[in-house]
C-alpha cells in the first residue's frame, strides 16, 4: 500500500504540490485564527512558493496541464490571502 502512494504521488507531482501546499496554507490559516498575524502570512506565503515552485517545474518538463491547475491553485491563495488581509485591517480600522 505504502509502495502504492509513493508512485502516486511520484507520478502525479501536481497533486503533491497541491497537497503540500494547502496543508501549509491551512496551517497558516490556524495561526491567524489566533491572532499570530506575521507567522500566519508566513506559512501562507510559504504554500505559495511551493506551488510557484512547482510552476518552474512544470514549465521545464513542459506540464502543461498541471502548469494551469497549479497556477489557478496559486491565484486562489493569494486571493484569499488578501481577503483575509482586507477584513483584517476593515476590523481595525472601524474599531
């Protein structure tokens, strides 16, 4: 079974990408809802870079297919990164 997801996930690296880069996204997002503002954009930032990474990959193996779901992946988490930025500083701007 182990042998199993280990060629999955080598085989389909846009996956593990996305995986990787969600839990870090998550992550962030955990620390955020306790008011830890800077390392939860930290770890946040640091999905992004994975999924950019990955874009540099795909681009050199010629991925085409997982280039562009990964790349719709990136601009979803740096548009919830700036919701989360702009109800953050509404907040504080009305109180």
């Amino acid at each position: 079974m182990a042998k199993f997801i280990l060629d999955f996930f080598s085989n389909h690296l846009a996956v593990t990408a996305l995986l990787v880069s969600g839990l870090w996204f998550y992550c962030g997002y955990q620390y955020l809802v306790r008011a830890k503002r800077i390392v939860g954009l930290s770890w946040q930032f640091i999905g992004v870079a994975v999924l950019i990474a990955f874009c540099v990959n795909a681009l050199l193996s010629g991925s085409w297919y997982s280039l562009i779901i990964v790349l719709g992946a990136v601009i979803v988490e740096l548009l919830l990164i700036r919701r989360y930025w702009r109800e953050k500083h509404l907040g504080h701007s009305k109180g």
